[in-house]
C-alpha cells in the first residue's frame, strides 16, 4: 500500500524509535541471559523509556514482545524463563513498535561471545543479503528483482534462503501486501512505487533451506539441526531509491540509492 507523506513521516518516526531499542541491545551483554530476561527488559524500554507500543504482543494471539531465535531457530523463537543465550551462540531477536498508529519491523542476529568462525560467516552473509535486497529497491523495479539479489548472494555463499517466510507490506497493520519473498526471478512480480513501505527480511541457513514447525506453534527450525541468520529492515520506496526507516546510528549503508531515513 502507498503511504502519503504524512504517514511516512509517521513511520520515520516508529522507525526511528524502534533503531533506538536495537542500540540498547547493542550495549547489553547477552551471555548468560534467559530469553524471557530480554524480552522483559525490550517491553520496559519500548512502552516506559519510549511512550510506544510493542506490537507484536497480543498480535496473533502471541503473549511477548520479542522474537528470540537462538542457532538452529529460523524465527518465531519464543522467549522463555529457561531459554538462556550461552556464548558461543547466535540469536535474532526480532521486534515491532508502534507509535501513533504506525508500526515499524526490524531485526538482528547478534554473536554472542565466541561463537565460531562458520557462524560469524553465516551472520555477516545474512545481513549483506538483506542490503543485496535493499540495494534492489527503487521506483519501477519489480518484486522479483528484490528476491534475486537476496537468494543470488546467499547460494554464491553456499547458502540456502528459507522459502516458507518473507518480508510483507507494513504500515497500520503489523502484515500488509505484498510478500517480499527471499527468492525470485529478475523482472517479475509487483512494481515497487513511491511511497510503499515494506520489510525485507531474508533468513539463510547453513545446510537445507528446509525448516519445520515445533509443537509450540510458533518456533521455527532447521529441519538438518545447522544454523539460521536474520536481518531485518523496514524499507520505503523513494523517488529514486529506497529509505531504510529502522537504521540504527552506528549503521553503514553499504549500497547505492538506499539513505537514512530523514
């Protein structure tokens, strides 16, 4: 859906909070910590420090604010008082906020302590998936574009990019078209118009792209037991590029036509 210049202005604004909250995680220690401890310590944040609204709990009929995905857990990992973060591992936490009707996307693998050299390899290819994705963006272009860059990088690594998941529009719901799927063929699906607002997420596992569903519902894993890396932004389609509206202040943009949100 194409947003107007006043509700971009309002996404800008839940993008720049929700950076906010990824800086604090940035600065915390994670080893040693429960799941539930994090996302405990990301709802005080978002609703007391920030005035905003986690928008993932109650989304779905799902009790937290956070998603904890630890190694081999391709997302939708649920935080738990006994799901501790151990140094060596990796975990994407994935999070949502809303202010003033609008709610913003994002997330992040972090490397916890010495994790191995194959995991850290695994994590940097993940992101720069997501800015190949990103760097795809721009008026006129095509869905198929965004998906090929993604999966072009990863399998050049000898990655596989889950197919099950993906990106979706976003705005005053959590979940608008289109999908933004990880995969695609150059030169297909929806044009990408000014104004449309969208996530780009791209999961990428070390072995099989195959994942199945726990018991729970929700946690997501590598049906081979190998790792799974994630990054996450949500995006706007500009006049002649992209906008990254949840980039942090310590974020690079490594590719051309993508800037920082005004």
């Amino acid at each position: 859906m194409v947003k107007s210049p006043g509700e971009l202005a309002l996404m800008r604004a839940s993008g720049r909070l929700l950076a906010q909250v990824f800086e604090m995680l940035d600065g915390l220690d994670l080893a040693g910590r429960s799941t539930l401890e994090v996302n405990d310590r990301v709802e005080r944040f978002i609703t007391d420090d920030l005035a905003a609204r986690p928008a993932s709990k109650g989304q779905y009929g799902y009790g937290f604010v956070l998603n904890s995905s630890i190694n081999q857990v391709v997302c939708h990992g649920v935080p738990a008082a006994d799901a501790t973060i151990g140094d060596g591992d990796i975990v994407n936490l994935d999070i949502t906020l809303e202010k003033d009707g609008f709610i913003a996307d994002s997330s992040k693998t972090y490397v916890v302590g010495a994790a191995s050299p194959a995991a850290r390899r695994l994590v940097r290819v993940a992101q720069e998936a997501m800015w190949k994705g990103i760097g795809a963006v721009r008026p006129g272009a095509r869905l198929g574009d965004v998906g090929a860059a993604i999966e072009r990088h990863a399998k050049k690594n000898g990655y596989a990019v889950v197919r099950e998941f993906c990106g979706h529009g976003i705005g005053r719901e959590m979940h608008e078209e289109p999908q933004v799927l990880n995969f695609g063929k150059p030169g297909t699906g929806p044009v990408l118009r000014e104004g449309m607002t969208f996530t780009i997420e791209p999961m990428v596992n070390q072995g099989s792209r195959r994942v199945a569903t726990q018991d729970d519902g929700w946690t997501v894993v590598t049906q081979d037991g190998r790792l799974s890396a994630q990054f996450e932004h949500t995006v706007a389609v500009t006049r002649d590029g992209v906008e990254v509206l949840t980039l942090r202040r310590d974020e690079v943009v490594p590719v051309a036509g993508a800037r920082r949100a005004a």
